[in-house]
C-alpha cells in the first residue's frame, strides 16, 4: 500500500478569509445605527391631496382631492417614476388592508424638499432621494394646485 502525501491546499486560507469577511459585513449590517433623513424643518410651505385612477388603455389621471380636477394625464410610457411610487404606496395599502378613499398628501417645504406622504399607512417618501428629475414629476402636481397651509 503506497500512501499519497497530503498537500495543503493553497486556497484555503483566502477561502477562510473571505467567509470571516462576510459574516463580519453581515453583523455591522444587522447591528450598525441605520441613518435617517431629517425630518423638513417646520410645516409644508405647499401641499396638494391627490387621487391617482386608472383609466382603461393604461391611462393615470392625477386629481386633485379637494375639487376633483384632474391635474394631469399621464398616457403610456409616461411618468414612470410617477406610476411606480404611487403602486408602492397602493400596494402597501392593500397589504394593510385599506382602500384608496383617503388621498395621498404631497407637500412642499421651505427648503424645497418634497414629500409624498400615505396617511393610512403612515408612510413618507422623500421624492428628492430619488433625483431631481424624479422630483420635478411630482412637483409640476404641486404647483398647479398650489394650497398655502
């Protein structure tokens, strides 16, 4: 019987390596602070409620709550960003089990920030996180039915 010599094997130390690497990712992850935007200084300089309805043909009117004018017309491949905000919030509605009666709260702050806030979810979405040109989509809403608080 011959006895083959084991060789060490050259990757196994990198290999070590990189798994200790990303568990140690994984735990600053799960344990670090996470960071929070600041919240807008003060009350909303500008705001708009607004309904958001499907229209046959893949058509979304934006209204305005408070008359029902429509604000806008967004027709296919328009407003992406627009349409995919809104689904995310409608969405989150539904998983919580609330309709589309109330309207969504769109306000502009004096240092211009923007948000789209749901308040049957609670939810608050910064829109200039997203861009400026993101923004500006939502901001053309706000300044067609500008509302001083």
């Amino acid at each position: 019987m011959s006895h083959a010599a084991r060789q060490p094997d050259p990757l196994r130390r990198p290999a070590i390596a990189c798994g200790m690497l990303a568990c140690l990712a994984i735990l600053f992850a799960a344990f670090a602070p996470k960071a929070q935007l600041p919240a807008p200084a003060g009350p909303p300089e500008a705001a708009v409620k607004l309904r958001f309805e499907d229209k046959q043909g893949g058509i979304v009117l934006v209204k305005d709550a408070a008359s029902g004018d429509t604000v806008a017309s967004l027709g296919i491949g328009e407003g992406g960003f627009v349409r995919a905000t809104v689904r995310g919030l409608a969405a989150a509605r539904k998983r919580n089990g609330f309709g589309d009666e109330t309207p969504f709260e769109l306000s502009r702050f004096a240092d211009g920030r923007l948000t789209l806030r749901d308040p049957d979810t609670d939810r608050t979405i910064s829109l200039f996180a997203f861009g400026h040109d993101n923004a500006a989509a939502f901001g053309a809403f706000i300044d067609q039915r500008r509302e001083p608080l």
